[in-house]
C-alpha cells in the first residue's frame, strides 16, 4: 500500500509530464527553501564588531616653512677675547750679565705680597769666588801701578812701541777690576720702583740664569684691562673703538681701546729688554704686549691679575634693514630671499647684504621693513 504527499504546489494532473510551467514551480520552491536556511543561518553567525570613529584622528599637514618680518635694528659685529687686569707700571726682574749664570741665590729678600721700595734689594747671588778674585786683582794692580810710574820717568829712553804696549795692559788690568766690580755689584737685584710684589719664580739655592723672571713687582694702583685677542681680530680693531668688559666677579664696564699690541720680535733673548721668554722658556709678561683697554672706573673689587674678557664693538650701525640668517639664499654669486606676498604666494628677491652678526643680515638693498620673508 503506498501513499501521496500533496504539497501546494503539486500539480494536479500527475501523469502530464512537467513543461516550461512545471520547471518555474520547481524553481520557486528551491528558491524559497533557499532563503529560509539562509535566514535562519544569520542567526548562527558571531556579530560584527561596530566600525571605529575615525573623526578624531588628525591628519597630517604639510610642514610651512616659517615667515619672518623685515625689520630695523641697531646692528653690532663685535671681536670677543680673554684677559686680565695688570698694572701700567709694572716689571719682571731678573738677572741679565752673563758671567752671573749658574751662581746660587744666597739670599731672597722677598716674598708674594710684600711692599717694597725704590733700590731695596729683591735678591742676592752667592759670589764669594769672584770676591776673592777681585782681591788679588787689586793686589797685583797695585804692583802693577808702581811699575807704570817707573815706566813714565824712563819714557824718555824707552822705545815708543814698548812704551805704548806698558800703557795698554796698565789699563787692561784696570778695567778688568773695573768689570769684575760692576758684576759683583751686579749680583744684588734691586726694585725699579715702588710696588707691590705679585709673583716670585725661585727660592733661595736656585741657581740662576740670565733673563729667567726672579719676581714681578707692580704698583696696584696703576691698573689697566688687558685683552687677547686673535690676530685676524685684531686686524679688525683701531684705537678708540668701544670695548665692553666682562670682569669676573666685579660685572660688566664700558671702555675704550686704549693701543694695539706691540709686534713681538723672534730675539727675546740676551737683548736686555726682557722681552718673549727667558732662557729657562718662561715667559716674561708685559702690558704693551696685550690689547689695552681704557676704563674710566675700575670696580673696587678688581685687582691685579683679575681675570676678564673682552668684547670690541668693531661695526655699529643704528636702524639698520635686518632679516635672520636662515632666511638668506644664496646660489654661486647670487644672494635673495624669498618674499610672501599680500595674497599669501611667493616671489624671489635679490638682496645686497652689508655687516652680519651671529643671528642676522643686514640688507642694503633689496627689502623694506613690514614685508616678510621665507625661512629655511
């Protein structure tokens, strides 16, 4: 026994065959169960996560060069160095006879901070050998002064030529004595001046040598600012140009340059001037060999041998047309700028440039103050 399903959509004439109507009925109904499982499978699937907002991210902009204005100032170019304060009257002792060299120092009559006198003895040579030779000098020139009066009497009979020969070694003999007094006297070293005594380079037993520095003795009260500067600064700097003063722990002073450096000679040595360095290569320090620099008043606090530096105004020009340095452009010989427009585009400008200093340009020609420019 069998038995027949009718669906809605079966045909009710079973034994016609399925025409052009039948395969549309039979697609309707695999499109139906079709949608059914793919409704009912939505509910299967795991939710999908919420799209993130985007709105807060910034993007990224495009870098602007900077702009400056063209504007007016007064513009320095200044040559900068160090230095110290040192006295106009001031003198590095030492001894310069050559005969004195390798003699001990007996006795050193000073020490850092004394005052002392004009012609007070700063140090003293042990010299006792040339003592005793002075001695026997003077005995032998006695014996020697008697026969010179014998020779005078006989001149008459002597031959002229021996006569003359006598009368050279009589006065050889004299001032051989004479020299030897002088060197002796010589081994005493005595201050120039009045002063105060800064430094002292020996001590007592050192042995000495001609133009090495014993002591520095200055007067405190004739104080003047040294500077030291390069030599292609120097080439820059002319007599009373205004100079601005940095002196450690006593503040900053206006003045003005007083002279230039004395040019300094190769031969320092044996030249009784005490100049450049010692035979031992310490170097003799002098005021003219500096930049020196004229203070109206020094502050109380500045003393000898204060350090300080230096700036000399070499160039000064008041409202002068300046533009920064990074906005300058140059291409071989060509200098410009690149100039912003009132409606914001950009031209190319060439520029006559005059003084610049570590953060600006001056502009002869070229620009205006108010317009503005591009950086780099």
């Amino acid at each position: 026994m069998s038995m027949r399903w009718w669906t809605a959509f079966s045909s009710k004439r079973e034994g016609r065959s399925p025409g052009n109507g039948g395969r549309a009925r039979t697609a309707g109904v695999l499109a139906v169960v079709a949608l059914s499982v793919a409704v009912s499978g939505c509910g299967l699937l795991p939710d999908e996560p919420e799209e993130a907002d985007l709105s807060s991210i910034q993007l990224p902009q495009i870098s602007k060069k900077p702009e400056y204005e063209v504007s007016t100032k007064t513009l320095e170019t200044t040559v900068s160095g160090s230095g110290k304060i040192m006295s106009t009257q001031e003198k590095t002792l030492y001894y310069t006879t050559k005969k004195l060299e390798g003699k001990f120092i007996k006795k050193l009559y000073i020490q850092v901070g004394d005052v002392v006198k004009a012609g007070q003895p700063i140090a003293e040579l042990d010299v006792e050998d040339m003592k005793d030779t002075l001695r026997s000098q003077q005995l032998a020139f006695r014996q020697l002064e008697l026969e010179m009066k014998q020779t005078l009497r006989d001149k008459d009979t002597m031959d002229p030529v021996d006569f003359e020969q006598k009368q050279i070694n009589f006065e050889k003999q004299r001032q051989d004595i004479v020299d030897l007094q002088q060197d002796i006297a010589d081994a005493v070293l005595t201050a120039p001046f009045g002063g105060t005594v800064v430094s002292v380079s020996v001590q007592e037993g050192a042995s000495v040598k001609a133009y090495d520095p014993i002591c520095i003795i200055a007067d405190p009260t004739k104080l003047v600012v040294t500077g030291n500067l390069s030599k292609d600064d120097l080439e820059k700097v002319a007599v009373g140009m205004e100079v601005e003063v940095d002196i450690n722990s006593a503040g900053k002073v206006k003045g003005k340059v007083r002279s230039l450096p004395q040019p300094q000679t190769d031969n320092n040595n044996g030249n009784g001037n005490g100049g450049g360095q010692g035979n031992g290569g310490q170097k003799i320090e002098r005021p003219e060999q500096y930049l020196l620099v004229d203070v109206p008043q020094l502050p109380k606090t500045a003393v000898r041998g204060t350090p300080l530096t230096v700036k000399v105004i070499v160039n000064r020009k008041e409202n002068a047309v300046v533009i920064p340095l990074s906005a300058l452009r140059t291409i071989g010989a060509r200098t410009y700028v690149q100039v912003v427009e009132a409606d914001g585009s950009k031209r190319e400008v060439d520029i006559e440039v005059g003084q610049q200093t570590s953060t600006d340009a001056e502009v002869l020609q070229g620009l205006t103050p108010g317009q503005k420019v591009v950086g780099r």
